[in-house]
C-alpha cells in the first residue's frame, strides 16, 4: 500500500528530500507525473501522490518519509493496499533509467 501523510503533520519538509521518487510535496504544490501536472492533493499539509509511492520498494528498506518524521504521521495508506510486486514495477517505471538489483531485505521491507 502507498504511504500516506496524516492530518497530525507539523510541516517540517524532512520528508520531502527522502523521497527516492518525488512523491511528497508541500501542501498547496502541484505534483507532476508524466509530463502532466495535477492539482494538489491537500492545501494544509505535506501529501504523497499514490501513483508515485513505491513505499522505497526497490530503493532501501524501509520508508524513508516514515524514518525521517519528526510526529510519525507517514503511515500506510489503507485506501491504496498494494502488493511488492506492484510497487516495484512502478519504481521500475518512474525511473526507467536505472538498473535495479533484485529485491532483497536490503531493498524492500517486504523481504523482512
């Protein structure tokens, strides 16, 4: 399932520069995928696109909006439960120029 960033958000921005695919913005940005850009998903706070959110499947072992929270308010989305197979074909597409090992514990949280 893709990460979400609850309501209890402080608006710090440690999450946005983790984010191995873009996937955060500022409350009130518009995110862009494809080539398209789309309005943003909350005014308030930081938000995570779904489309974009491999949950850092492919990229390390963990979430890294969800190690760096100051308040923990990156959780799992229950709106947008996704396998690790999903997850890291799309890490695949958003980067199609780069090489991925295979998954591994170090490369998924999955491999736990």
């Amino acid at each position: 399932m893709a990460t979400m960033i609850t309501e209890e958000c402080i608006n710090c921005g440690a999450c946005e520069p983790e984010c191995p695919n873009t996937a955060i913005y500022a409350g009130g940005v518009q995110w862009e995928l494809g080539g398209q850009t789309n309005e943003a998903l909350s005014n308030d706070f930081y938000y995570i696109v779904p489309a974009k959110c491999t949950e850092c499947v492919g990229h390390f072992d963990q979430e890294q909006c969800a190690a760096v929270c100051p308040v923990d308010c990156c959780v799992p989305d229950p709106n947008h439960v996704e396998t690790e197979e999903q997850l890291y074909e799309r890490a695949k597409t958003l980067h199609p120029d780069r090489t991925f090992a295979e998954l591994s514990p170090t490369t998924s949280h999955f491999r736990k």
